[in-house]
C-alpha cells in the first residue's frame, strides 16, 4: 500500500480525490458567436442527448445537422479537448504523464424537458458506468464546461462511495459466465467487461431504478454559472442534473495507480467490500 502524498494547495487533484468534485474558478472556454448559434440550433432541436467526439481518431459523432455544421462542431470540439487537457494539465500537475484523453461530448438537449429512459436520464442519481467501453478499474475524471449564454447549469450531489456501494452491492449479481467475452467477440463492447465494470454497471442501473433512493439521497446543490466549468470524478460521486442546456464535457481515465491514495479509488473500495479482485 502507498503512503498517501501531503496535500498540495496548488494541486487540485487532492481535492478531487478527497471530494470527487471541484470546480475551476475563472476558467471559461471561449466559444465564438458562430459556434454558439450552431450549438443554439442543435439545442433547439433537441433531438440528441450526446454529439460526441473522439481527439483520438479526430471523429464526430451524432451530429444531426449539415455537414459544413459538422465541421465547425468538430472543430470547436477539438479545440475544446485540448483546451481541457491543457487546463487539467495546470490544474492537477501531479496526474500530468498518466492522465488519458478520452471523448468529449456536446449535450445540447434543455434538461427539464428531457423525455429519455430511464437509464439514460441523467436527471436521475447515479455514478457513471460505460456500457460499451469498459474502463477495467480506471477513474473516470470528467471536466464540464456550461457554455449556455443565459442558463445555469443546476446538479444535485448524493452519499459518498462507501455508502452508496454498501446500498446497492447486495442487489448485485455476477456475470453470467463466458457472456463478458462473448459481448466483447461480437463488438458489443470495446473491451471483456471486467467484474469491476460489471458492478459498477449494476449500481449505476440500479440507483437510476431506484425511485426511493432517488427521492431521499439528494444531499446538496451545485449551481454552474454560465461560463462555468468544474471537475468531477463522476465514477465516486453520485450526480444528477436538474437544470441546463448546452454543455461541453471532455472524459479522461486515470489510472488507479497515479491516484495519492489508491485506496479511496471505487475499485479498491468495491475490492475490499466484496473480498475479491475485481479486474
Ligand atoms: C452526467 O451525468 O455525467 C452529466 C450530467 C449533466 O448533463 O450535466
Ligand atoms: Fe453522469
């Protein structure tokens, strides 16, 4: 076991991994006039939940517009996910060299009309649990930008991990063996599913279902001006939005074995929790 580090004022990646959450003051992404009608239009249309973006392979995603449109929206896009490495790179240095960029994503839709299922309602409470790409125990560490000109962007917060894990780990149940790797053959999933991601899938559905937990867990409220951005290990604390339209987000994974102190990481809670290794 690692000796956990000091705390470092300077370095927001203590705070991330004690709180799961911070937010970036003065940090505003710039989105120029053009981009913001674009982005406008496709809020009003509100037909998509998610337009996303892999820097990787410079990809767009679900983007339901015109072409030249598309174009412009990646663009913005790729600027964004450096933009967000950049800034986590400033903000949290100690992660610098083992953070991995993921997607990013537009949300275009107005949150309070959002009509979707169940298990993709992010108005409900729930930690974040990729169905086609398993993370296999690394942290999800997500940056948000609300690049609404004129709404806030509202998130309710809930228990902490250890909690929230001891809540639903009893209505969990185990794979059925070989379907893991039999999903992953077929490219239902990017990755075999380990039993960390097979859990955290669980508790992810399971909390969303909830409507108990969903009507008493709500601990505190964060508002997000716009222009706002903040930080949150989405994979430790459960968040659900309640109001907003128009937002940016990057995806990175971390590595459990960069954190200050591994132990408080969702997997090697769940491992202790459950007695087994998990990935
Ligand atoms: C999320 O649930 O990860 C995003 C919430 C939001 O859309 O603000
Ligand atoms: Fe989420």
């Amino acid at each position: 076991m690692q000796a956990p580090t000091l705390d470092d004022p300077d370095d927001l990646s203590f705070k991330l991994e004690r709180e799961a959450f911070a937010r970036a003051p003065d940090r505003s992404f710039d989105v120029s006039r053009e981009e913001r009608r674009l982005l406008g239009v496709e809020a009003a249309r509100g037909r998509r939940k998610v337009v996303s973006y892999d820097p990787g392979r410079r990809r767009l995603k679900g983007w339901p517009g015109a072409q030249d449109e598309g174009e412009a929206v990646k663009a913005m896009l790729a600027r964004f996910a450096s933009w967000a490495s950049d800034l986590v790179r400033d903000l949290a240095p100690s992660y610098a060299g083992r953070i991995e960029l993921a997607r990013a994503s537009y949300r275009p839709r107005r949150i309070e009309d959002a009509p979707l299922s169940w298990r993709k309602d992010d108005r409900r409470l729930h930690l974040d649990a990729f169905r086609t790409r398993p993370v296999g125990g690394r942290r999800i560490l997500r940056l948000f930008a609300n690049v609404d000109a004129e709404r806030e962007r509202v998130w309710d917060l809930g228990e902490d991990f250890t909690r929230h894990a001891r809540r639903f780990l009893p209505l969990t149940r185990p794979a059925t063996p070989g379907v893991p790797t039999l999903l992953a053959a077929v490219g239902a999933t990017k990755a075999v599913r380990t039993p960390y991601d097979q859990l955290m899938l669980q508790i992810h559905d399971l909390a969303k279902s909830d409507e108990g937990y969903q009507r008493t867990s709500r601990l505190r409220q964060e508002t997000f001006e716009p222009g706002e951005t903040w930080l949150a290990f989405t994979d430790q604390i459960p968040h659900a939005v309640v109001a907003g339209r128009m937002m940016l987000e990057q995806t990175f994974y971390l590595p459990v074995d960069a954190l200050h102190d591994e132990q408080r990481s969702p997997l090697r809670i769940l491992e202790h929790l459950t007695g087994r290794s998990l990935v």
